[in-house]
C-alpha cells in the first residue's frame, strides 16, 4: 500500500518511522531540510506543498 503523509513535523515523522517497513511511504514537506531528517528511513521524500497543485 502507498501512504502519503502531508508534513514531515513530529507526527508526520512518526508516523513515516512506523509504517516505512509496512509500505511504500512519501512525504510531502516545504522544508528542503526534510531529506535529511527521513535520510535514514526508506521513504521517499517531495519537497513542496501537498496543498499546492504545481509541482
């Protein structure tokens, strides 16, 4: 299963850290500085706003 959670903050990041083992998880951040907290998870991680439709 594919999950996508929107923020990578505290629960963002907790939950990516409980369900990467599980399934393919992406985190959606503005913050470029989010690659580098998931760097040690197995999850994908998009730079830019979920709420925004550009890429």
């Amino acid at each position: 299963m594919y999950i996508v959670i929107a923020g990578g903050g505290e629960v963002g990041g907790e939950l990516a850290r409980t369900l990467e083992k599980a399934h393919e998880v992406v985190v959606i951040d503005r913050n470029p500085q989010a690659k580098e907290r998931f760097a040690s998870l197995d999850v994908k991680v998009v730079v830019g706003g979920a709420t925004d439709p550009t890429p």
